[in-house]
C-alpha cells in the first residue's frame, strides 16, 4: 500500500449489521489511517455539505476522499479495501470485467439489505466484533 493514497470517508447505514460487520472489520485494519466511517444515521452526515441526500447514500455506497471528490458504487469498495491493506479485494473490485456483475448484485443487496441483514448480519456482526480489534473512527 502506498502512502500517498488520500484519505477516504465511507458513508454506511449504521442500522444494517452486514454494513455494521464490514465497518468493523475495515477499522480493524486501518492502521494506516486512511478511512474514516460516517453512519449516514448520524448527525455527522450532511447532506447539505455531501450534495447526496440519505436516500442516495441508502441506495448506493458512497465515499469521498480527503480532497472532497465524491465517488460511489463498486469503485467505493475498491478504494476502501486499498486503504485497508486488502490488495486481493481491492484489485477484484477493481476489474472493469466483473464491475456489471459486481453492481448488480450490490444494487440488490442495497435495496434488501435489512432483509439480508435479519439473517446473516448478527452471525457477521459476531464474527467483526470477535476477530476485530479496533472501534469505527
């Protein structure tokens, strides 16, 4: 990982447990620093400052980098797994041949994730909180 990457802010549905696992589990490994969580549930989610109003933010995952450039979708993960030292991950999202398929079926999760949620998210809410060692920051 380099470290000239900038600073990323990922926007999350702190009421989803799968959203809650994959946070957790993002900030136990930013040792470097580079992420930083929004629950877009929160008071620290402006919508006024962003230009994405919550229900956006709930249909798509959106990021934003230190330089206060906007991204979201699949490209989101990408950046966010780089920060965190996951370059398998980072380089998988990252492939433009598997971005179709890779929307798709986060648009479906997005649009279900509380349906999802109700049954994989405590068994992934558990295994982040057991196997991280870090808070969201």
């Amino acid at each position: 990982m380099t470290s000239s990457l900038q600073k990323l802010s990922l926007f999350y549905d702190g009421a989803c447990p799968l959203c809650q696992a994959e946070i957790l589990f993002l900030s136990g490994r930013n040792q470097a620093g580079l992420l930083e969580f929004i629950d877009i549930n929160s008071g620290e989610f402006r919508t006024d400052l962003l230009g994405i109003s919550c229900d956006e933010a709930l249909a798509s995952m959106y990021g934003q980098y230190s330089d206060g450039k906007l991204i979201h979708g699949v490209p989101v993960f990408s950046a966010a797994y780089s920060r965190a030292n996951l370059p398998f991950l980072a380089w998988l999202f990252s492939r433009k041949m598997l971005r179709p398929l890779l929307n798709v079926g986060y648009q479906f999760f997005a649009k279900n994730r509380h349906a999802i949620s109700r049954v994989l998210g405590p068994g992934a809410l558990w295994l982040a909180k057991t196997f991280s060692t870090r808070a969201p920051t």
